[in-house]
C-alpha cells in the first residue's frame, strides 16, 4: 500500500480505503491481515503523528483519514489475548519488544487529539474533508475501546466529551423530514467493526439454537435411506464423551456487531451505525440495564448524551444526531426513560425537527408513549403540554391516512400521558369555527373526540354551553364528513356531562336541544339516521323517544336499515314495553340480500325469544332454519344460538305449540353436532351433554335411541351417540383414577411429546440417525434426536390430540364515523340495557406503528391493487392449507412416557377420551 498523492487523487484515496479495503482486510487469512500490519504498522503511527501545527493541509488529512480506517479495522481482527501475553507481531514491528499496550495507548492519544482539533476554514469542500476524518477517528476510536477494552471509564469517556460529537456533525446542512416519500425507505442491516458474540447473543432468543438447518425429505427416494452406504468408511469409530459434547455446543462464534437502520439520510452519516453498534455492544457487555426489581440509576455514559442533547450551545443538529440514535436504540434507553424524555420532547417542540408533523417527530412521539410503563412527565408538564398542542395545531393533511394517523398518535398520547396534559382550549374552539362548509371540519372534531374517548373535557369549565352550542351547528352542517362525526362527539358529550358532577347541571338543557334537532331532520332519512346512531352509540338514552318514528320509517329506508337495526338491537326491551317489537317484519329483513342486515336481524331475534307469542316465534325460527347450511359460520353460530335459547326457554312446556318449538329446535340442534366447524360442533356437544340428557348411563342410552335419530344426519348417528353416551364416565370418580393399582418398581420414565406438526405426516420415513433429520426434529420437538432408543419414537399411526377451547367469532365492521379507533371500553363497558356497538363484539387490539407513507397517488393505487392480488392468493392457499390441515391433523389427547418398560400408569380419561373424539 502506497499514500503516494501524486499516483491517486483524494476522492479516489478516499474510494478505495473505504470502499475495497475493508472487504479485503475483514475477508482475508488471519497470517495474510497479520503480515499486512506488520509491514504497515510504522507508516500508519508516522502518518497520524505529522501535521500537529495549525494549518489545515488536505492531503496529509486524507492520508490520516485512510490511516485511521486501517486502524479501525485492525483493532477488529487483531487477537485481543496478545495484548495479555506480549506476543503480537504488529506491537513488534512498531515499537520493538515493548509491552503491547503502547499499540493502543499510542494509537488511542493520537485519534482523542483528532476529534477535538478545529481550523478556520472557509472552503466547503475543506470542511468536509476535515468533518469526514474526524468522523472516521470516532469510528477507529469506537472500535479500539469495544475490541480491547472492558473498563468502563473509556466508555465514558467518549460520551462525556462534547467536542467528540460537535465536529463530526456538519452544522451548515438542513436536515428535512417527510411525512411522505416517493419510495417507502427499506431497512437494512449494517455491520460495524465492532466484535461480539454470536452464542452468548443468540442462546437468549433461543437456548436450542443451532447453526444450520436442514428441511427433512418427506420422500423416502430423497431420504437418507437412498444413500449407498458402500461408499463410507466404517471400520473406524470416534467416541465423544458428554464433556466434549456439551462444550462443542458451547463454543462461540465471534462475529460483527449487527445494526438494523432505515434508509434515511440521517441514518447514513458516517458515525451512525458505529455509534449505535457501540451503544448496544455497552448494553449487552459492559453496563448491561438494571433488573426489574433493582434500583435504577443513569450511567455515566448516558448522562453525557443527556447532556450534549440538553446543552444550550450545541447546535440543532447535533441534537437531531443523538435524538435519532436513541430511537434507534430505544430499547437501550427505555430503562432509564425518566432521565431522556425531556431532551426528546424538547428536541420536538423547540422545531429541530421540523414545523410540522414527520415521520421522524411521530416516530419520536410512538416512542415516548411506549416508554410511558417506565416513566411519564410529570416533571415537565408544561413541555408535554406543549408537544400536544403541537401535535393537535398540526394534525391536519391533504392525505387522508396522515390524518388518521396522526389521530391516532395524539390519541395515544393523551391515553398514556393523561396526568401530565392541559388540554388547549383556545385552538380547539378555533378548530371548530372554521368555515362551516369546509370538511377540514372533522379533524378538530376528531380532536375533541380524541379527548372525550379518554375521559377528558374538550371545554373549560366556564364555557361548557358555548363550546356545546358550537359543536351542535356543525351538526347541521351539508357535509355527511362533518355532521356525523359531530353526533359521535355530541354523543359523547352527553356520556360525559351524564358522569361528571361538575358538568351534570347542563345536562337536561343540553339533551332537550339536542331532540329538537333531531325534530327538524326526521324529513330528512339519511341524515335522521346517520346523527341519530351516532349519538346513540355513545348515549344510547338519547334513541329511546324515536323508536316509534324509526319502526314506521323502516320498511322504507332502504339502504339505512342496518343503522335503524344497530339501535332496536340495544332497544328490545324498551320496545317490547311500548308493544312496538312485533311490528317488525323479522321474516321480511331475513330476505334481504344484505349480510349486515342479515345478521343484525338474527341478533335482534335471539335477543327477544322471550317476547314472542308462541306463533310468532314458530314462523320466525322455520325462517333462521334456513341459514343452518349457509357457507358464513358466523350465521350458523347465531342461528344455533337462537335454537338453544328457544329450547332452553320451551322444554319443559306441554302445550302443542311449545311442542312444536322443541322438535324444531331439536332438528336443527342435532345437525348441529355434524358442522363443519369444530367450534360450533363443540358448542352444540357442550349443550346436549351438560344439560339436556339424563345424566345416568341406562337413561341416556334409552334417550338416545328414542330422541337423538334424525334420517337426513344417519350416517352420523353412531358416532355422536357414543360420544354422548360415553361423556357419562366424565362425572365419575374413576374417570381420573388409574387402570392398575400397582406401579412399576425401579423404572424411570421420561415424559415424551409428540411431534403432532400436520406438515409432518410421514416423519417415520427418515431413520432418526440420520444428520439430516436431527436439527429438523429439535425444532419441533423438545425430546433429544441424537439419543437412540431400542424402538421407533416416530409412530406410523395417527395419534389424536386434544382441541383448542374457543369460540367462532363474529366480524363485524366498524360503524363509527371517527377517523381514529375508539377504545371498546368506552363503547362496550356498559351496563346491560346501553348501547353496545355490535360492531364492537370481538375487539381486535390494534398495536400502532411507526408508518411511511407515499407521495405519488398512483403508486398508492398500484402498491394497494398488489396488495390485494397477494391477500387474495394468499387466502386462497390459506384455504388449500385449512382444508389439507383438516385432513392431516394430528391431536393428542394424553401425555406419552417411554421407559425401561411399557407405561402402564395411565388414567381411565387416556382411554376413554381418544375413543370419544375417534366415535365423534
């Protein structure tokens, strides 16, 4: 290697150090790395020990800098334990037979005298170079500390110099951040010079983990067996003890520190990745964070990142720096949370990040909130307060998903952050006395929602009637964007007003203006319905003087049915009371071609079984029988909730009508037991043998035969009336006591767990001896593969396996008008009688993410349209998938040991439970 300037210029010196000779350097032979540095140790300590005066000269600069990559990439292949011993050749040739630690001593004064080195310079391109070599003696200094050093002093020693961190961040760029993109930035892995474990980090996630995994052949021609054994040497044999065994397992494998960085221009500043690796490599091998139940305090080293980002002199982007590595690591810094939330709230409201809302700030806000089980700002009010009236000034886009998404981050500030906020009143009133007719209305709706969904008043106490009074013009605003989010959030408000002491006196007042708006819309089908169930799904009191007016207007409202439907569902009492439920037409909504319609309407029935005459009820449940062959299971699930209840309400009546109700409920109960869905198969088995069969064996039988045959299901017959009869031995004491009374002397047995894996039908095929089979088998099994057993543990029958305890569940979508997700406690945590949102049933818990959005609409709509076309194939292969596991499916029903001899301590529920699922 020549630093000869006159052969290359200073870019391409720069290329190629950086560029070619890491590669070379970190790919070679250790001897061929080793000889390298011997030869060219003494150059490199020449060329970083000239140019101590104060002119800035740039070829002598990129010169150091190339030095200073080669020293970083020594000091990451360099054998550490030669620095005990005193016999590395490198130290050698630099500086004789001296102790090793003066390689490092040297090399570690030279670079610390770099970082803090500043000229007056006045050409860009010479800031440049000298910000770039500055940055490269942080890497090579990053790099000699983690690979030779596990004092912490030298680690705090890096954070605590600010100058470190001044000159490598360039001051005269303007860093922008986006809320969009053109093209959604990857993440990808960075590999610094930074040496760890590749055992000790991998044992945690996985204490089987093994190296390479090999697919086992489920073809006995590509199998193991297919192999010529002919051609292997067995005349020779290698015995491994245990010892040996256990340490080969042990071994560990030193590789490079791992980063996962997004592709962002912040994330590509030189230092990035080596700052990062470095943070981590502290966290899990120098100053690991405190325990759960320990005492936490800041380290060193943090408190000078905490206070570079805090100092009033250092410039923004420095801050931003910093701010960006801490996310980057956030899973570092979550433990001392209490200690960093100010510089990042800071760092937010004082603009360094931008004026309005980008991906950085609420990548920024995301991680605070995660951080709120360790630490809120209850010291620093104020400054929370003001990130969430920034957060609320700036919430509104041109694209729709942003606003949502913002929403959704404010929400969830105001969820986790709840003590420490004042609520900006002023912004909200001017927020909603924009112009009446513009739709950027809903935002500031939605922030007054936002506030209400966590309990919080959207209104000084002084200016309660004003700010309601405002709230109720926009309901009579054109626009279906704005008025029926507005009924949501009145709905809403008379919730809270009804629960706040304070606000209780406005509460008849409020409630009787809002009837004669509601007075003056009943012209009007689609906007009555839209405000009128929106109110509702929140104050559902509010619906009770319309149900007359709703049951005569819904024969003709054609496509707003389902609302109407969504406010009788929570009404059926009230409207058995004022006689108006039987002048729904049931028979007529079960026609319509409309799923949610449909469903709504099986709901309501179930709900008023108890209100029918017994006519009625009749033709009303030959019309659900219908829906007991329909694809969707989730109308089969109401369907055969609707017949239990009639059943369980009917069978002990002897009236002919009564009779007639049970022998109808009867048939549909009993194909019941033959659906396709496991689930409902066991709910309706679950109905039939708690409650409704005798429950002595004699008794039961006779029921069976005389009650349980059904022509259309007879194939089916034998099957579920030895289950049922079978279920009986369950409620006695033996069921759980063992077959011999005696055990087996001196024998020990090991619990053995099946591989029940569907995917591994044929797992006998492969001998377990096989090399190719061991890694596949400990991925699913936690019995050891290596240990060879007088008999095969892969068994060629098909064992059966216990079902998973469940509910088929209801999916409905979500009614609300908000362009935020609404806690289902705040709709569905009612007292019975309220409101429940059916849409809110089965909840999904949403987890919110840092998300990146597109500028250009069209690759939206392409990005959107593949999307589908993948969610489609991908439910078709779901669907191959469902109907193959249902053929494989592989159920274990009881535990297996293996011994010396057969297990014979086995309970009369081993034998009795497998006969049950293989007759059902």
């Amino acid at each position: 290697m020549s630093f000869d300037n006159t052969n290359y210029s200073v870019t391409q010196r720069y290329s190629i150090a950086n560029d070619i000779l890491p590669s070379l350097i970190q790919n070679c032979y250790y001897s061929t790395f080793e000889q390298f540095y011997v030869e060219k140790i003494e150059s490199l300590i020449r060329i970083i020990s000239e140019n101590n005066t104060n002119t800035f000269d740039t070829d002598n600069t990129m010169n150091q800098t190339v030095a200073y990559i080669l020293i970083e990439l020594l000091f990451l292949r360099i054998k550490t334990e030669n620095f005990t011993d005193g016999s590395c050749p490198i130290t050698k040739a630099a500086f004789g037979e001296t102790s090793d630690k003066k390689l490092v001593r040297v090399l570690f004064q030279h670079a610390s005298g770099v970082c803090k080195k500043t000229y007056s310079l006045n050409k860009q391109e010479e800031k440049d170079m000298l910000r770039l070599h500055q940055c490269h003696c942080v890497n090579a200094l990053i790099s000699m500390i983690s690979n030779t050093q596990k004092e912490i002093t030298f680690y705090n020693w890096l954070f605590n110099r600010e100058e470190n961190w001044k000159n490598i961040i360039d001051n005269d760029r303007k860093y922008f951040f986006d809320i969009d993109f053109d093209a959604v930035p990857s993440v990808k892995k960075v590999l610094v010079n930074i040496r760890t474990s590749l055992h000790a980090s991998k044992k945690e996630l996985d204490p089987n983990v093994r190296t390479v995994k090999y697919v086992e052949s489920q073809h006995l021609f590509n199998s193991t067996l297919s192999e010529d054994i002919t051609q292997f040497d067995f005349s020779h044999s290698v015995l491994r003890d245990r010892l040996e065994q256990n340490n080969s397992k042990n071994e560990t494998v030193e590789v490079r520190q791992e980063v996962h960085l997004e592709t962002i221009d912040i994330n590509k500043h030189e230092c990035m990745a080596s700052v990062c690796g470095f943070i981590q490599y502290i966290s899990e091998n120098i100053s690991p964070p405190p325990s759960d139940t320990g005492e936490v305090s800041l380290p060193q080293w943090m408190k000078g990142i905490k206070n570079v980002m805090m100092s009033p002199t250092i410039h923004d982007n420095v801050r931003i720096f910093f701010g960006k590595i801490i996310h980057n690591t956030s899973s570092v810094f979550k433990p001392y949370a209490k200690w960093f939330l100010t510089p990042i709230i800071k760092l937010i409201v004082d603009g360094c990040v931008g004026s309005k809302i980008n991906f950085f700030i609420t990548d920024l806000v995301i991680m605070l909130a995660s951080w709120s089980e360790v630490a809120i700002p209850t010291e620093d009010k104020e400054l929370a307060s003001k990130l969430l009236k920034f957060l609320m000034e700036n919430a509104n886009n041109d694209h729709r998903a942003i606003v949502r998404y913002n929403l959704e981050n404010i929400k969830l500030v105001l969820e986790v952050w709840k003590p420490c906020l004042t609520v900006p009143y002023e912004l909200l009133e001017q927020k909603l006395k924009l112009d009446t007719e513009l739709q950027k209305l809903d935002v500031g709706i939605n922030l007054v929602a936002a506030l209400l969904a966590n309990n919080i008043a959207p209104w000084h106490k002084n200016e309660v009637k004003n700010f309601l009074m405002t709230l109720t013009k926009l309901m009579k605003n054109s626009s279906r964007a704005v008025y029926q989010p507005c009924a949501e959030v009145l709905g809403m408000s008379l919730k809270y007003m009804s629960e706040d002491s304070e606000s209780l006196q406005f509460l008849n007042n409020f409630q009787n203006y809002i009837y004669k708006i509601l007075k003056d819309m009943v012209i009007d089908n689609n906007k009555f319905a839209s405000c009128l169930q929106g109110i509702a799904l929140h104050y559902p009191t509010i619906a009770d003087q319309y149900l007359t007016v709703l049951i005569s207007k819904l024969p003709h409202v054609g496509n707003f049915k389902h609302i109407y439907l969504r406010i009788f569902l929570t009404k059926v009492e009230t409207l058995h009371e004022i006689n108006e439920l039987h002048s729904i037409e049931f028979s007529k909504l079960l026609r319509e071609n409309n799923f949610e319609i449909q469903i709504l309407t099986l709901e309501m029935i179930n709900k008023s079984i108890q209100y029918f005459k017994h006519p009625e009820l009749l033709v009303i449940l030959k019309d659900v029988s219908r829906f007991i062959n329909d694809n969707v299971a989730m109308f089969r699930t109401t369907v055969y909730d609707i017949f239990i209840t009639a059943y369980n309400q009917f069978c002990n009546q002897q009236d002919k009508i009564s009779k007639e109700i049970i022998a109808a409920c009867k048939d549909v109960l009993l194909q019941g037991l033959t659906d396709k869905e496991l689930e409902i198969q066991e709910k309706i088995f679950k109905f039939w043998s708690e409650d409704n069969l005798p429950v002595d064996v004699t008794n039961r039988f006779l029921f069976l035969l005389n009650n349980m045959y059904k022509a259309n299901i007879e194939e089916y017959y034998v099957g579920y009336s030895v289950y049922l009869l079978l279920n009986v031995i369950k409620s006695t004491e033996e069921f759980n006591e063992k077959l011999f009374e005696h055990a087996l002397h001196d024998c020990d047995f090991q619990e053995y767990l099946l591989s029940s894996n569907w995917r591994r039908q044929h797992a006998s095929i492969a001998p377990l001896f096989a090399n190719t089979l061991s890694s596949q088998e400990a991925s699913f099994s936690p019995m050891n593969p290596n240990v060879l057993r007088a008999t095969v543990s892969t068994m060629e029958f098909k064992p059966t396996q216990a079902i998973q305890a469940g509910t088929a569940q209801r999916n409905f979508t979500n009614s609300s008008s908000l362009l935020f997700s609404v806690d289902a406690s705040n709709v569905n945590a009612m007292p019975d009688g309220e409101f429940k949102d059916p849409n809110n049933v089965f909840p999904k818990i949403q987890v919110i993410r840092g998300r990146r959005f597109l500028k250009d609409q069209s690759k939206i709509s392409q990005h959107c349209a593949y999307q589908e076309v993948k969610k489609s194939i991908k439910a078709e292969e779901l669907r191959k998938d469902k109907v193959r596991q249902s053929e494989r499916n592989v159920n274990i029903y009881r535990k297996y040991r293996i011994g010396d001899y057969p297990d014979i301590e086995i309970t009369l529920s081993s034998v009795i439970t497998p006969l049950q699922m293989l007759a059902k």
